[in-house]
C-alpha cells in the first residue's frame, strides 16, 4: 500500500465512493422488495377476509313474513280427533298460510296471480306452524299470529342483491284505462313517465355497450371453433382413407360444428337486440318496448302494481300485477324500476310487486337471522341451518380428541423418555414426521378402504369421521408433546430418580405435568385444524344431505366444512351470503381454539 | 331371551363393570393403607399402586371380553343362525343368502324388509333370541371375569407384592400399543392403496394409466351410449396438477421468501408482532374457505379482467386456484424459512459486515447460500403440501381433463379426480374406485419422496449449525 501513488488512491477512492452509491441502491431495491412482499402477504390476507365478510352481510338479517292466521278445524285437523299425531301429519298449515294472503289481497285469483303471491313464502315454511298447533291443539278456531321466512330469492330482492331498486316519485293522479286486449293504458296530466324514460335510454345504452364487450370475444371463439371444425375435417379425411377411428371423428367433428352453428346464431341474436337497443335509446321508433329480457319497470299505487309493456313520456301501456283497490283515486304513485330483468332473477315480477306490498303493509319485516342457528339443512336457503353441522363436527372432535391426545401423548412419552435407541424406534420416528406431511386425501383414502369397505362401518357416521380425522393429527400431536416433554431440562428426572422414585414415576409426577401446558396448546392447535379439515371426510360419504340433528356417534351426520363446502356448490345466488356467514362462523370457532392455545402458553409458559 | 337383543346390556355391563373397578381402586388402597396402619412394616409398593393393580385386573379382560363380543357378534349370531335353518334356504346363492339374513336382521330390529315370508318371520324371531342370548351370555361372562379378576388381585395383596412393577408394565405396554400405531397407520395407508391400485391395473395397464392422455372415467351402463369408453389415462390429471402447482409456487416463493428474509433480517420487533399474527392467521384458515374464496371472488375478478383484455377465461380457471394455493402456502413457506434463517449463526453475518457489506449483500451472499439446504427443504414440502391440496381446486379448478398448459383454461387434478370418484353414489368394488385408489398411490409416492428428500435435507442441514 504504501506504493500506491496518491493519485491513484483518490482514484480508488472515487471508484469506492461511486460503487458505493450503487450498493446502497441495491440495498435499498432489496429492502423495497422485502416490504413489498410483506405488503402483498398481508393484502391477501386481507382481500380473503373482507370479500367474505361483505358477501355474509345479506345473511346477517332475513326478512320475515307477519300474519295472523284464521286456524280453520277443516284445515288443521282434518280428522277432527285433536290428536297431536294427526294434526301434525294431515293438517294443511300452508293452506292456512295461504289464506291468510289472499285474504289480503282477494283480487289475486281472478287476476290469476296467486301462485305469485304464494311464492312469497315456500310451503316448508310452514312445517313450524304445524309443530305449534299439534303442540296447543285448542288454538285451532282461533286466531294464531305467526312469522315465517319468506322466499329467498324475495329476500335477496328485497335486500337489494338485483341492483338498485330506482323509485321515481310520480305527479299528479294517475289514470289507468283498461284497454280491450286486457292491458291497461296508464296516462297523467302531461309527460309524467318522462323521467323514467329518460333512465331507461341510458341503461339501453349502456347494456348494449356490454353487448358489444361480449361480441368481441365471442367472435374470437368462433374463430377458433372454425378452426377446430377445418382441422377435425382433414383428421376425419384421414380417418377415412386408413378406415381407423372413424366414428369418434365423425362425433367430435358434429360436436365442433354443432358449438360453431350455435355461436353463429348466438352473435346474429346479439346483433339484433344491440341494433333494437340503439335505436332506443337514441329515441327511435316510437314508445319504448319492455320486455322480460329488459329492466322491469312497475307504476306502483298505494295498493295497485302494474308492469309496463311499452312506454312514452305521455303514456304507458302496462299488465296488472297487483289489483288495486276499486275506486282508489291515484294521486300518490311511483316508477319503480328494477335494473335486473325478470329473465336474470329467479323471482318474477308478480312476487316482487307482492312483496313490496306486503313490506308496505308491514307484513314483510327485516330480523336478525335466527334460523342459521336453530335449523338444519335444506334444500330452501331460506329454511336452511347450520344445527345438524355443528352437532355432526362437536361429535367427530369429540371422537378425534379421546383416541388422538391420549395415544399421542402416549406416544410421546414413550419415544421421548422410555424408548432405547434402536432401528426401530428410528422408524416410528421416520415413520411419525412422513405421516404428519402425506396429504390428507389419502388418510380419507384410507377411512373409505379399511374402516367402511373392510370393517363395514356406517358410511357418514361421526365415529368413522373422528378415527380418520384422528389419525391425521396424531403426528401434529406427537411433534408437539416430544417438543413439550424435550423443553423439561434434565435435572427434573435427576432429582425426581435421585429421591427414589421410578423412571414412570419421575415421567409421570414430574416430568409430564411440566410438560403439560405445551402438549395441551399443541392437542388444542391440531383440533382446530382437524375441526376445519374437509378432504377425508368427502371420502368416507361426510358430503350428505343431513336434514335431522345427529344424536349418536354412528348416526348419519355432516360437519362445518363439509356443510359449507356443499353450499357452495348449490346454484341459488341465496346460498352464497349463508356460505360466507358459516364461514365466519367456523373461522370464530378456529380463532377462538386458538386463543385458548395462545393463552395456556402464555399464561404457563416457562423458560428454564 | 329375545328382550335383551335390543336392550342395552353390554353397555350397562361395562358401566357395572367400571363402577365395580372404581370401588375396588379404593377398596385395594384403603386394605393396602391398613396394613401399613396394623404394623405390617413398610409396603414394596405405594398403596395407591395396589389400588391401580385391583382396578386394572377387575376392568381390563372384562371390557376386553365385551369389546371382542361387540365386534364379532354378527359373524357369530350369522353362524348360529345357520345352523338351524332349513337346508333349502342354505342352498340359495351367496347374494341371495346376504339378503336373507339382512332381511331377517331388519324384521328383528326395525327396518324396512324387502319381502317378509314366514321362514323370515320365523328366522328373524331365532335371530332375536340368539342376540339376546349372545348378549346375556358375553356380558354374564365380563362379569364373572371382572369378579376373578377381584379376587386374584386381592389374594395377591400384601407387604411383598410389587403392584408398582405390574402397573408400570402395564402402562408401558400401553404405551407401546400407541406408538405402533403411528406405523399401523402407515402400513394401513400402503397396503389399502396397493390392494386397491393392483385390482385397477388387474383391468388396466399400468402403462396405458401412466402415460395415456385420454382421461373420461364414466362407464356406460347401457350400450347405447357414446363417447363414455372408461378411459383412465392420467395425463391430463398430472400436468394440470403440475401446472397449478407451478401457478401457486410463483405466487408463494417470492412472497413467502420475502417476507421470511424481511421479517428476520430487517423488520423491528412491531413490525414482527404484527405480521407474525396475520402469517399464522392465514395459515389457521380451512382450505375450503379458501376454495370459497377462489370460487366466488378470485375466479370472477380473472375472468372480469381477462375478458376486459380480449381473452377467453373459463369460469373455473386454473390461474384462479393456482393463485389461491399460492396464497394458502405463503405461511407454510415463510414460517419454515424463518426458521432456518434465524438458526444461521449471527458470527457468520458479523463476519460479513466486518468486512463492509451491506446488508443485503450479506443476506445474499452469506445468509441465503448458509440457509439454503433448509429453504429447499421448505419449498419441496410445500410443493408437496400443493400437489396433495384438495379442497381448493375440487371447488375452483373443475373437472374437465384438458391436456392445456394455459392457465387460463379449465383444468383438474389428481386430487379432484379421487373426489370426484368416491364421491357420489356407486359400488365399493368399481373400476372407478380401483381407479381412485390408483391416483391417490401416486400421489401417495410422489409427495412420499419429496417428504422425505425434504426432511432429511432439512435435518442434515439443522445437525450442522447446533
């Protein structure tokens, strides 16, 4: 060093100086990194949780239908013995149900609406009602007051799930005409509908902009679809001239065709309804056609619902869903306009209008959503719960606890105080940290070859859910019990062996209650994960329709995850809020186990 | 005899049986407590051990008999059954004669019977009886043990008898028994996938299985039908689990490396005690709540984007659950990482900032390379925790076997494919079911391997820094 020149020292200087700016770019890139890695773990977390938390908000509440029902003896007890038995298997509670509505809307029948009306609420609604006259038989001649959960798709309306609901106040009083063809012609003083119309334009518009989006991409299957139809030609020439395969060629070659002609119809289909659309909504051709594939537009009195069928600034042509009062004078009225066509919702127009009136009347009242508690699954969203899960998953933990913590901890003690070293216990070793990594569909493999094919247990029982899940956490419990009983220093047995007592007595009195605090977090960690598992037990036929609570262990029965799992394989848009609030059910569950956990740890933790 | 068939004797019997034991605990430790009161000298063992030998002589062959009775009991109430029936009912097929008896047993016990003759009447009253009989026989006989046992654990009483010896043994075996379980288990997994896998290729070639690209399991129940030619060949399956795999690898690596190295290396002690929480949160979710997850709010969003840039994504996409799995393994990754990391020596960075690096050319140049046999040991079990996740691509990844490498495509995987299979109404003893217990050994012996090159690569690796 001392050679060096001073020129070329402030040279090197200069290169530090000039590298070191770089480096601590680098350093500052990867720091950035770090953090950003950070962020987008937690963002995930986050996104997960709040998508599920605002799709449960709908199922938070539910709406209610409030009536007073006239409990006929012709209805209720057909027999007429006032027998409990009788009453609950031959009474009619949905007709009495039914009753009670068209006794609030008398005009439904004559107006051939009142299956609409009756959608309002679904007949197995009414199973309750039957419980509650069987179980009080002298209410029968009687009036009885009831609540039951109405249609979910209502509900879903109600709460707004179809898109805003647009409420145009009307001016002045409204007249309707009944027309010769049955339709009525609606007209104010003036262009009353204009505002509505003017709404209207703009949503034509908009969707048929949507429209176009959609055309884009469907060419371009079609063009594949061309493409696929000339290769499969020349595959089918092929075929022919070797005389091999012919028929399978033939039959993807007709599938092929088949997907291309049907999107050729589907794009001149699109085409035509854009052309209408536009036209429209640049306020052509005449008064505005409404149809079923079009947003539904109501003109709605205090006691009437119409649906127009076309629509001018100055006059509408409309159906009666709703028949108002005789002699009602209109002056207080509104456009109601809904955004998702009855073609898009699985509630038409005439329950809807129904259901606005009765929620009017008060009928229809929002409550907090008791149901998901108190009843177990069905085929209704509505009448749906999570009872029969929640039995079926408190049975199999119960199962997997008493055969997985006290053979865990047995095998525990045994591999960390008594064992001699020796190939074999090397294996169960082994053996232990394979079985805690292999997937848990293959311990649902094993449930479904050895406990029902082989043993011939009940299929979807608790009891065989319980082994499988138990066997599956027996090594997370292994793991976490020799972790517990290593953390004990050794000179706890010293002393325990050098005062006399046995090598079991100094494990047993000493060693194990020491340990105790961290195999119990570790047992109590590996039940919340078996409590969320849902794999295995698809295997061993846990994937049920369970309509009744389980009451034994070898009962038919479903758990939490797997309830969950089969609601969201159901096609109603009802069953996807009751989804998400099971799934912040099950997840308060899991966090408050693992509370527990965190908390023994806590509280009787001990560095040594 | 017929009214003890349904009454629960056994269950009675075991409760006698165990209250008998209780009191014979404290019978044994109270008698074992007077001798050393009457001046017989100090005992070899505690009295409480006398009282544990008395309990565990009354209880233990007792329930053993009545478990042993509860599991053999229709085989033995069948044979007996046999042995007084008329011939010509014993001459009917096997089916024939499996139906007979499940007949009877549903006439006997409650149940809807698919015909109801006089034989069956008459069978179900003697099948009744010997229920029954079988019942009071076995739990008469717990009893008599149970009060044997009593005596020779009291005739053994005294100063000399080493009870702490005998229930030690006892304990010990105990112990044993719980620790052969875990290769019970094992042995239980192998054999069940091998029986079943061999059955599948006694039908189908193990060749045509492995390397086949046609894969449509439906069968065709009548001949008519078309297009459902059985065919098992797992390609599709495997390169659709692997892309998704891959999918979730890229998601999970970076993040989960990164934030491995930022939180051990540079983020403060807060900054730890709050991302340690939401890590371990992620982790502690069920994967069907992340298959929910994928399903309704990731495979939307895809398809919203992809269709808002021109292209054609299916409603189930493979992105969509390779995604979410990456997500779900974040935490498997991270904690594992952290782990290693931490247990590299802080000598080895002090050595390296003592000679002027900064702190991430320490961490790449010194940290990750010392860690590293360790973070390739995490990521091939979480590669191997993704090749067997089920709940997540069953719900998001959908079931058509595309041979496609676009992750925009709909594609399925192994483990969809054993659900698929077992699920759903049909025979135990199907080609389908053969099929899926085929699937699932290869997934068996393929997660196997990368356990357990991870495992050891992981232990090698922790050996050398303690």
């Amino acid at each position: 060093m001392t050679d060096m020149s001073p020129a070329s020292r402030t040279s090197l200087r200069e290169l530090v100086a000039s590298k070191i700016k770089k480096r601590h770019a680098a350093e500052l890139r990867f720091r950035g990194f770090g953090v950003t890695m950070v962020v987008s773990a937690i963002l995930a977390c986050s996104l997960l949780l709040v998508s599920i938390l605002s799709q449960s908000v709908p199922a938070l509440t539910e709406n209610r239908l409030h009536l007073t029902l006239d409990v006929t003896a012709e209805k209720a007890d057909p027999v007429g013995q006032r027998d409990p038995i009788d009453i609950r298997e031959q009474g009619n509670f949905y007709g009495l149900v039914q009753d009670a509505l068209e006794a609030r809307f008398p005009a439904a029948e004559a107006d051939g609406t009142l299956d609409d009306l009756f959608d309002v609420a679904t007949s197995l609604a009414a199973v309750p009602i039957g419980k509650t006259i069987a179980a009080d038989p002298s209410v029968i001649g009687k009036k009885l007051d009831v609540t039951l959960p109405i249609n979910d798709d209502l509900d879903l309306f109600i709460k707004g799930a179809f898109g805003r609901t647009l409420e145009i106040k009307g001016e002045g009083t409204l007249v309707s005409a009944l027309k010769p063809d049955g339709d009525f012609a609606l007209s104010g003083q003036g262009p009353v509908f204009a505002k509505a119309v003017e709404a209207l334009r703009g949503d034509l518009g908009r969707a048929a902009g949507s429209l176009e989006q959609g055309l884009i991409l469907k060419r371009q299957r079609l063009a594949t679809g061309q493409a696929q139809v000339t290769a499969l030609q020349a595959a089918l020439n092929a075929a022919t001239a070797k005389a091999v395969g012919v028929a399978g060629a033939e039959a993807s070659l007709e599938q092929a065709a088949n997907n291309v002609a049907g999107l050729e119809s589907e794009i001149a289909a699109d085409l035509a309804t854009i052309k209408t659309y536009r036209a429209a909504a640049l306020g052509q051709g005449g008064p505005l056609p409404l149809g079923d594939n079009k947003p539904s537009v109501f003109v709605e009195t205090k006691t009437g619902t119409y649906k127009i069928t076309t629509l001018s600034p100055t006059l509408a042509t409309a159906k009666l869903l709703v028949r108002p009062k005789a002699g009602e004078i209109a002056t207080d009225w509104k456009m109601v306009q809904i955004k998702t066509p009855q073609d898009g919702r699985a509630v038409n127009d005439a329950t809807i209008a129904y259901g606005r009136h009765l929620k009017a009347q008060n009928a229809i009242q929002p409550a907090f959503n008791t149901t998901i508690f108190t009843n177990s699954d069905s085929n209704e969203p509505e009448l749906s719960g999570l009872l029969s899960a929640f039995v079926g998953s408190l049975l199999t933990l119960a199962v997997t606890f008493c055969l997985a913590v006290p053979i865990g901890v047995a095998t525990a003690v045994y591999l960390e105080e008594f064992a001699p070293k020796n190939w074999l216990t090397d294996f169960i070793e082994v053996n232990i940290n394979n079985l805690a990594a292999v997937p848990s569909i293959v311990f649902g493999l094993l449930g479904f070859a050895v406990f029902l094919t082989f043993f011939n247990m009940p299929r979807s029982a608790p009891i065989v859910g319980g082994i499988v899940l138990a066997l599956m956490s027996l090594p997370i419990i292994i793991i976490a019990s020799r972790a517990a009983l290593k953390a004990v220093p050794p000179s706890i047995r010293e002393a325990a062996l050098g005062v006399g007592a046995s090598k079991m007595q100094a494990t047993f009195h000493h060693v194990l209650p020491l340990a105790m605090p961290g195999i119990m977090t570790g047992s109590i960690l590996a039940m919340a994960h078996a409590l969320g598992e849902t794999a295995p037990l698809l295997m061993i036929g846990m994937v049920a329709f369970i309509a009744d609570v389980p009451t034994g262990l070898s009962d038919s029965a479903t758990v939490l995850p797997v309830e969950l799992f089969m609601w969201a394989g159901r096609p109603e848009r009802a069953w996807e809020p009751r989804t998400a609030f099971a799934i912040i059910l099950l997840l308060i569950f899991m966090i408050l186990m693992n509370a527990v956990a965190i908390y023994l740890r806590r509280k009787f933790e001990r560095r040594w | 005899m017929q009214m003890f068939a349904e009454f629960p004797i056994g269950l009675l019997t075991a409760l006698v049986i165990l209250t008998f034991g209780t009191w014979t605990w404290r019978d044994a430790t109270r008698r074992a407590n007077s001798m050393v009161g009457a001046g017989q000298g100090r005992l070899h063992s505690l009295p409480g051990y006398h009282g544990w030998y008395g309990a565990l002589w009354v209880v233990g062959p007792a329930l053993s008999l009545l478990l042993i009775h509860d599991m053999t009991a229709q085989g033995s109430i069948r044979a007996l059954l046999q042995t007084g029936l008329s011939p010509q009912i014993l001459g009917l097929s096997p089916d024939r004669l499996d139906l007979f008896f499940a007949d009877a047993r549903k006439i006997a016990f409650g149940g809807i019977p698919s015909a109801t003759t006089p034989e069956l009447t008459a069978a179900a009253a003697s099948l009744k009886s010997i229920a029954g009989g079988l019942n009071v026989a076995f739990s008469a006989g717990a009893l008599l043990l149970a009060g044997l046992g009593f005596f020779l654990a009291r005739s053994q009483l005294g100063r000399d008898f080493r009870a702490r010896n005998a229930v030690e043994a006892c304990v010990r075996a105990f112990m044993i028994v719980a620790a052969a379980i875990a290769i019970l288990t094992t042995a239980g997994i192998v054999l069940s996938l091998l029986f079943e896998t061999l059955k599948f290729f006694s039908n189908y070639s193990p060749i045509d299985f492995l390397f086949g690209t046609h894969w449509s399991p439906q069968i065709a129940i009548r001949a008519d039908q078309v297009g459902q030619s059985g065919a098992f060949g797992a390609v599709p399956l495997f390169l659709g689990t692997f892309l998704i795999m891959l999918i979730a690898m890229v998601v999970a690596i970076p993040v989960g490396l990164g934030s491995a190295i930022y939180l051990s290396e540079y983020a403060s002690v807060r900054v730890r005690a709050f991302v340690k929480p939401v890590l371990e949160l992620l982790a502690g979710i069920p994967t069907v709540v992340f298959g929910f997850f994928a399903l309704l709010t990731v495979a939307p969003i895809i398809r919203a984007l992809g269709t808002a840039a021109g292209l054609d994504v299916s409603a189930q996409s493979a992105l969509a659950a390779g995604l979410v799995m990456g997500i779900m393994i974040i935490p498997f990754i991270s904690s594992l990482s952290d782990d290693v990391i931490n247990s590299v020596p802080q000598a080895l960075r002090d050595g390296s900032y003592a000679m002027g690096a900064t702190k991430s050319e320490t961490i790449g140049r010194v940290v990750i390379p010392a860690a590293l046999p360790g973070i390739v040991g995490s990521v091939l079990l979480a590669v191997s925790k993704a090749l067997g996740e089920t709940m997540i691509v069953t719900m998001a990844a959908g079931q058509n076997a595309n041979l496609s490498v676009n992750p925009l495509d709909m594609v399925t995987t192994v483990t969809v494919q054993i659900v698929t299979l077992l699920t759903g109404d049909q025979e135990y003893d199907s080609p389908k079911t053969h099929a899926a217990f085929a699937l699932g050994f290869v997934l068996f012996i393929v997660t196997l391997i990368l356990n357990i090159i991870a495992l050891r690569v992981v232990q090698k690796y922790r050996e050398k820094y303690d």
